[in-house]
C-alpha cells in the first residue's frame, strides 16, 4: 500500500511539473532565444524575433483594413472643431495686417494727426468686416476641405505601411517588459493551469497502469 501511494504522489508530481514546465517554456518562447541558435538538425528561436516581419506585415494589413483608415481618422475631425482655429489664424494675421496698413497711412499723414485718428478708426471698421466676412466663407468650406484632405492623405499615407515600419524596428526586450507588465497575472495562470491539468494527466495514467492495465 505505501509504495502504491508513493507510486500516485510521484506521478501527480511529475505530471504537474511536465504541464507547468511545458506551459512556462511555451510563453518563454514568444521572445526568446532572440538570435537563432542550430543544434544538430534543429532550429531554435522565439516566435517575434524569427517572425517579426511577417507578423508586422500581417498586423498591418489587420489594422487598416479592419480597424484604422486614414480617411476614418480626418472624418471624425468636425467642422465645429476646425472653426476656432481659423478664427484664431485670422485674428492674428489680422492684427499684422492691420497695423501694416495703418504703418503706411501714417508715413503718409504724420502731419495730419486729425486725419490719422480717423485713419486708424476707418482701418479699424474695415477690417473688422474683413475679418468676419472671411471667417464665414472659411467656415462654409471646412467640409470641403475636410473631404479633399481624407481623399488626398488616403492617396499619400498608408496605415500599413507605418504600422509595418514600427513593428519591424520595435525593440523586442522592451516589448517583452511591456507584454509582462500587462499579462503578468494572465501568464502565471496559464502556468498555474499547466501546473494542474499535468497532475490529472499524472493520477490519470496512474490510475490506467495499476488499475486498468492490471487488471488486464
């Protein structure tokens, strides 16, 4: 009986240390080894570094065709949001303009200072009027320019092809030290897992070799 019940610990024992180490070599092997490394006729190397350049390709054409587009990206930039800017550049360019204009009047009537005051108040109203007026034909053409410019930048800009750049030269320890800050707890319950699920594979074969196989 005690060497039928040693029998049962060591197998549940090694059946869970194979599923726990199986599982923890298996999530090793995403990132490494990170150079590619021959023994005999096998080859060794982790699954990012030796398909890097696939998986670049592969995200990149996942991203553009099924989640990012340059043209999606323009579209969700309104009207309402563009209207503040152009009043911004018109009111500083107008401030430039205005006092350029009121420069030269007043190089021409210096010697007129009744005439200059009612200068700066005239260039003051007109450009009041210019200022308002183009801000208004600008706003009305936002739309326009906000379609023209999605057709233009998805003729110029791929999303593929940025994304296939960045994964090609991402540096694969930083992107490890990511992917474990974020799925450590996952991680460990996958070995955990493998842990476990080896010590019933373990009872299980020692329940078939001293109960069904014996009895056979």
């Amino acid at each position: 009986m005690p060497a039928l019940w040693q029998s049962f610990i060591l197998s549940a024992f090694l059946g869970g240390l194979i599923g726990w180490v199986t599982n923890w070599l298996a999530i090793k092997a995403l990132f490494r080894p990170k150079q590619r490394y021959k023994f005999l006729l096998f080859e060794f190397q982790g699954l990012l570094p030796k398909r890097q350049t696939e998986l670049a390709r592969s995200l990149g054409k996942i991203v553009e065709g099924e989640l990012i587009s340059v043209e999606e990206l323009i579209k969700k930039v309104e009207p309402t949001d563009i209207d503040p800017i152009i009043e911004d550049v018109m009111r500083k360019n107008r401030d430039e303009m205005e006092q350029r204009i009121k420069d030269f009047i007043s190089n021409i009537a210096n010697k007129i200072p009744f005439f200059n005051l009612k200068a700066d108040t005239l260039v003051k109203s007109v450009m009041d009027r210019i200022e308002n007026e183009v801000c208004i034909v600008l706003k009305r053409q936002v739309p326009l320019l906000l379609e023209r410019a999605a057709e233009k930048a998805a003729e110029k800009i791929s999303v593929q092809e940025i994304v296939i750049e960045k994964v090609c030269k991402m540096d694969l320890i930083k992107l490890e030290t990511i992917f474990n800050r974020i799925a450590d707890k996952e991680m460990k319950a996958i070995i955990r897992l493998g842990g476990i699920l080896g010590v019933l594979v373990g009872i299980c074969q020692w329940a078939i070799q001293n109960f069904v196989i014996a009895a056979i």
